[in-house]
C-alpha cells in the first residue's frame, strides 16, 4: 500500500513538473523592414509558412527605410527588408550587410484629394505634378522620416528645382499609413506607395492623381546583417529566411496578395 501510494504520488508530482515547464522557447529573428509591408497586410501572409516550418517567431520592427539600415548597423536587426537602392549599396558597400537580393517591386503614386486644386490629375510626369503642386501652395503632407518614400519624395522636389517650405509643406514624420490619413484629413497631396494606398482603400477618399512615371519605379531588396559586424545575429537563421523569400513558395504568395483583386507587390526577375 504504501508502494502503491509512493508511486502514485510520483506519478502526480512527474505530471506537475511537465506540465509546469515552460514550453521550448522558439528561435527569434528580428527583421527590420519598412512600415509599407506592414501596413499593406504583406508580412501577415509571408511570415507564417516560415515560422511554423523552422518553428521560428520574426520579430518585426516596422520603421522608414533609414531607420531600418540604422538598425541593421547597430546589431538590433539580422535582416533588413527595405526600399532605397541606393541607400541598400551603401550598407553593403560598408560591410554591414552581406548581399543585396532583389525581392519585388510596386511603384510609388502622387495622391491627392478630388478637388484637386494643383490640377494634376492625369498627369504622367511626377516633376511636373511636383512643381504644379509647389506653384499652386496646395498643402503636401511629407513624410520627412528618411524612408524609401521620404527619399524618393526629396529627390522629385529636386529634380522640379523646388525647394519645399512654407505652411503648404507638412512634414509629418510619421509612417505611410498615418500620412496617408493625415493627408485625408487636410485635402492634402502625398507621395505613396501602391501598396499601401491599395490597403487603405474604404478609409481615404484620396485619389492617384499622378502615376506610370518610370522615376516612381519602386525596388524592395532584402539584406542579411553582417555577422563579422555582429556575432551575435543569427546568420544562419537569416540565410534561412532569406532563401525562403526567394524561394517559389514565397514569390506565389506575394504575387497572389491581392486587395479588391489589385495585386500590391510583383516579384523580381
């Protein structure tokens, strides 16, 4: 009997202690990526297959494309998925990061509201909306956060030979979902991306007004941080994921993201 009971208290105390133990924590990898494929609804399609296949969780901090390389830079992110070429060579080119890959691409569209008072409806050249914009005082909300849209956006006002300023220019320094509204809420002008402004649709009555210039072309890459720069990153994690956006899998779920049948992101060659 005692036996018995000695067993049976055993048994009970194993249980507890299974059941009290924490489950295995899960690898974490932190990507640092634009507020753009989170905002569009992207990242809540990609990311799941790869966490559950390497029983992963992705940390995802969602900020401008400056921001993210800054990350990236300091050690604070082992992937950086981003949007201005130029600014992705530099990392590189700085041996912080290990490889730019083309991931996909959508374009960036001039927003503005019904009304249009700069009259740039339909128009196919985004300098010329720029400078009408500029000449008219119509209000302009920037997103002045140093992102891969803010980046574009400088370099429009430049190629217009337009220095913005004046109570016309908001600068925002906010994400594109924010500006987006806030360019919503003051019948303002604004520089997006399709993506974005496609997840918006039902909460913004502004409409494309300017789009199909090859200068709005916009790239998305993706880049592993350097591990001689940081042996704490998970390189090998990263190398995982990043072969798992370039994979087939992956570019049929970013090419079937569709909002209201309109397709948001195209793989690249």
């Amino acid at each position: 009997m005692i036996r018995r009971t000695a067993c049976l208290f055993l048994a009970i105390f194993c249980c507890v202690v299974i059941l009290a133990a924490p489950a295995q924590a899960r690898e974490r990898l932190i990507l640092a990526t634009t507020t753009s494929t989170q905002a569009s609804g992207l990242l809540e399609v990609l990311l799941p297959p790869f966490e559950n296949r390497y029983a992963v969780r992705v940390d995802v901090i969602a900020v401008g494309t400056g921001q993210a390389l800054r990350l990236g830079q300091a050690g604070d992110a082992e992937v950086v998925m981003v949007h201005a070429r130029a600014q992705e060579d530099a990392f590189v080119a700085a041996g912080y990061g290990l490889k730019r890959h083309d991931l996909m691409y959508n374009d960036f569209v001039i927003l503005g509201p019904p009304s249009d008072p700069a009259a740039i409806g339909g128009l196919r050249d985004a300098n010329a909306a720029f400078a009408k914009i500029a000449a008219s005082r119509a209000r302009f909300v920037s997103r002045a956060d140093q992102s891969g849209t803010h980046v574009m956006e400088k370099d429009l006002w430049k190629q217009a030979g337009v220095a913005p300023a004046g109570r016309w220019y908001i600068e925002a320094g906010r994400g594109m979902g924010e500006v987006i509204h806030m360019a919503t809420e003051l019948s303002a002008y604004t520089l997006a991306d399709r993506g974005t402004y496609l997840a918006y649709q039902g909460r913004t009555n502004l409409k494309v007004l300017c789009e199909s210039d090859e200068r709005l072309f916009n790239p998305y890459g993706v880049i592993a941080v350097n591990p001689a720069r940081h042996a704490h990153v998970n390189a090998t994690l990263a190398e995982k994921f990043i072969d798992f956006l370039l994979s087939d899998e992956a570019r049929e779920l970013i090419t079937g993201f569709q909002i209201n049948g309109q397709q948001l992101f195209f793989v690249s060659p």
